[in-house]
C-alpha cells in the first residue's frame, strides 16, 4: 500500500509539472501574438499632416471649422482630406505599345 502512493504522489507531481509547463508555453504563445499585432498594428497606422495653426486635441481629436456654420470636434485618425475642384466624368483611355 505504501507503494501506491508513492507511485500516485509521483505522478501527480509529473501531471502538475506538465500543467506548469503548458501554462509557461500558453503565456509566451500569448506574448509572442501580441508583439506580432503590435507591430502589425503600428505598420497600418497613416501619418496626417495638418495646417499650421490648427488646433489638435488630446487623443488626436481635430477641431473642423466650417465656413460660418460653427466648428465640431472629429477623431484626427479618421480625418481625411477633401479634394475638393472639378473633376471631368469623362473616361479616357491609354493604350501601350509593347516594348521592341
């Protein structure tokens, strides 16, 4: 009897190094992921350039004035620029020539 439980002590100390081990190679898994979406993350994000004088909040908030209607406050890395003119509908067409 006295055999048994040694061999099952044994076995549950193996069986809770295993979990240890498991768990150690779960968190650097989780590490390793998230170093990968950070820099992933940090590639896609765009550069804005913005006017001199132009008021930038915390956050990244941008204050727009509008032509006498007032001002709001908009999220700056959703701000997109207005190009703003004519543009002709009209399709045009290129044709290539291969190279000789």
């Amino acid at each position: 009897m006295n055999l048994d439980l040694n061999a099952a002590g044994e076995k549950r100390l193996l069986q809770l190094n295993e979990l240890d081990e498991l768990r150690m190679e779960a968190y650097e898994n989780s590490r390793l992921y998230k170093e990968h979406t950070k820099k992933w993350h940090d590639m896609h994000i765009q550069r804005r350039e913005f006017k001199e004088g132009q008021k930038v909040f915390s956050h990244g908030a941008v204050e727009i004035t509008y032509d006498g209607k007032g001002t709001i406050k908009v999220n700056g890395q959703r701000l997109k620029h207005y190009w703003g003119g004519h543009f002709s509908k009209e399709k045009s067409t290129v044709h290539l020539k291969p190279l000789e």
